[in-house]
C-alpha cells in the first residue's frame, strides 16, 4: 500500500483528526492505493494476477475509498476480460510475471474467474 497526501483534505474528513499517517502530514487526511475489484474477490491465480496488476490499482482519498468500500464491490470481469487484461499489461512491461505463469497463460490453463 502506498500512503500518500490526500488532495482532498478537509476538516469533515473522519480521518482529518487523526494523527498524520506519512511524513509530513498536516492532518490524518491520506490516499492510498485502493484495488479496483477488491482483493477478496481474489479466487483463481488468474483473478490474482488481475486484480493484484496496475491496471486495476488506483490512488484514492481515505474517506473516498471507505465510501466506495460501504456501497459494495465492484465485479469481477469476465476470464477474458481479465486474460485480455493481463497479457496487454505483460506484453507492455507493465506487469512482470515468470515464463512459467506466462506460459500457462497463453496455454489457456489458468484459472477461470
């Protein structure tokens, strides 16, 4: 998890009282990276390589992230989607993963969601 300055900060934040969470900090405000598709929802090793990827992460307010967290989880995509997903962001250097993995990948013998 990477903490870092929330640029939304303000005084009805429920973390704006607490004590700071980086160097630096004014306040308890804080943004962190927050899983798109929840890691819960992590079941097979191809949901694992798709949700644990960049494409997938974002920065997000503390207080924003705990909202969308109440309202409920965001889906898992189709195998696919995800499969489509993971090559893309191999193929880029944007996700790095063993021959092995790579391998069982494009043999099709990951996983379903």
């Amino acid at each position: 998890m990477t903490i870092g300055e929330c640029l939304v900060s303000h005084t009805e934040c429920p973390w704006f009282n607490r004590p700071p969470k980086y160097k630096g900090a004014e306040n308890g405000c804080f943004s962190d990276t927050d899983h798109i598709v929840p890691q819960r929802l992590a079941q097979t090793a191809l949901s694992k390589l798709y949700i644990h990827s960049p494409e997938n992460k974002q920065q997000l307010c503390r207080e924003a992230h705990d909202d969308k967290t109440a309202e409920g989880d965001e889906p898992l995509p189709e195998r696919e989607t995800m499969l489509s997903s993971v090559l893309g962001q191999i193929a880029t250097g944007e996700l790095a993963v063993s021959r092995d993995i790579k391998r069982r990948l494009l043999k099709g013998k990951y996983g379903a969601a």
